[in-house]
C-alpha cells in the first residue's frame, strides 16, 4: 500500500479537492491526463484512482468512458464535489483590481455572469489550479483566475468573491478506482457499472434493454459512443440500481448476453447519497 489516490489536474484542482473529501487519509498525486492517472494505479504508484465522469452543467467528460474498459481497474466507489466557482487575486486586491481572469474554458462558463457584470477578459488555460498558480508567479494585481478554494490555499492568494457560479448545484461527480474489484460490501443501495457491445441486428439494444425493465432493474445511466471509427460497432455504458447477487439483477444482465457481443462489469460499490 502506497496511501496514494492519482487524479487528474494540479494541486489545488477540482479533483485534488474530491480526493481529500472522499479520501482524506490518502495522499494526492497529481497527473497531467487521465491515462496517467490510470496508469498510476495499475503500477502501483497509487492505490486508488480519482477519475472525474460527469458534470451536471456540462455533461459527461470526454474521453473518460473510452478509457475505463481499457484500464484494467474497478470501481470501487463514487463520489460528488460542489463545484464552487471562486475569483482568486493577488493578496491585499479587490475584485474591481481584476481586469483579466484565468481558467479552463468549461468553468469560464459556469460563471458567465459574473464575467458579464464584471467586464472582464477571459483567458482559457489547461487546469483551474494551474491558472491560480500563474496569478501566483506573475504577480500582476489585474490578473486573476476562478478556480477552487484549496487552490486559494496553496497558492497563497485571496478569495475575492465566493461562489459566482450561475447554476448554484453544479456538480461533478467522480468514479474511485482500484486494481481490484470489491463485490463483497452491501448497503442499502447499491450501483453496478457495466459496459456491453450490442450485436448488429435490428432492435438489438431494444432487446438488450427489456431485460432490465421486465426484472424491475432501475438503469440510472446509459452512454453510447462509437468504438474502433466503426459506425456500426456501438458500446455503452451503464449504471444499474442493485447487486449482481441480487436474483433480478442476475437475470437481467443474463438476459443481456443473448443480444450482446461483450458484457464487462466495470464495477459494483454503494450508492454515494448524493446521487439524489
């Protein structure tokens, strides 16, 4: 055991704080993509992966469903972070100070309003934390970046307006991953992940998905998306209400088989109860 968690992103990122909330005996380890993080934990670098899925503004986040199957690890937990949209300056200045303000184009978003009252020039950058972190080193009193309030801490810099994000329950909900699955726990809600490829025959994912319905299984998410540059090979995501245990669960995923090339359970861990 390392008492590491690997996530993507800077010290001070949105994902560094889902890991000290979820994780806080755990050690964060900061790495540049989502792969790296992943790979962090298949070496053995970190025990637990901190993998960002979905915002509730902006949707699900590219790339990520792609990877999951690929990697070779379970999840284990879920877990949902706040997303507090802050403005970070330079210490002793005040907003009307700001001219200019840092931060990745999807949280630039998320407080357009502000933006707009403010009159301020946005400037894109590739992580929230690394924006505060150059308000940091420039120096410059007119510069300032959104980001989160850990970042504020660690880089030194004031909180010059609190949670000016636009959607007041935005959220990002992340995936906890380990190198082995864990199948034993029970509570009173539990979620299996699972991925499946359907066949190419017709209605075959209308099929596929009578199972669940005519078993009483509550899907609480389906994703699609192309795989291989191929239109017709189309996998899919999946977040199911229950346990593979459970005898209805079971004969809806075995139903499942008879319309699918490919099933793989990604994961089965308890209902985070924020999910509601």
């Amino acid at each position: 055991m390392t008492g590491r968690i690997a996530f993507q992103g800077e010290l001070g990122s949105y994902s560094h704080q889902a890991c000290c909330e979820a994780r806080p005996a755990f050690e964060p380890l900061p790495c540049p993509t989502f792969e790296d993080a992943m790979e962090a934990v298949r070496s053995g670098a970190a025990d637990l992966g901190m993998i960002a899925v979905e915002n509730s503004t902006y949707g699900r986040v590219q790339d990520v469903y792609h990877l999951l199957p690929e990697s070779g690890l379970h999840i284990i937990d879920e877990t949902f972070v706040r997303v507090h949209v802050n403005l970070l300056g330079l210490p002793g200045t005040k907003t009307s100070d700001i001219k200019q303000v840092r931060a990745m184009s999807v949280l630039l978003g998320q407080a357009r309003s502000f933006v707009r009252d403010h009159s301020l020039t946005t400037i894109n950058w590739s992580d929230n934390a690394a924006a505060a972190r150059s308000v940091q080193e420039e120096g410059n009193p007119e510069i300032g970046a959104f980001a989160s309030e850990l970042a504020g801490e660690i880089f030194g810099l004031d909180v010059l307006a609190r949670h000016i994000e636009d959607h007041k329950l935005n959220t990002t909900r992340f995936l906890i991953m380990a190198r082995e699955a864990d199948y034993t726990r029970r509570a009173d809600k539990m979620v299996t992940a699972f991925m499946f490829r359907v066949r190419n025959l017709p209605a075959a994912l209308y099929k596929a998905m009578g199972g669940f319905a005519t078993n009483g299984v509550n899907m609480t998410k389906l994703e699609s998306y192309m795989v291989d540059g191929v239109f017709t090979a189309t996998q899919f995501y999946a977040d199911i209400e229950g346990h593979p245990d459970d005898e209805n669960v079971r004969r809806a995923l075995d139903e499942l088989g008879y319309f699918t090339e490919m099933v793989e359970i990604l994961g089965v861990y308890p209902a985070d109860p924020r999910r509601t």
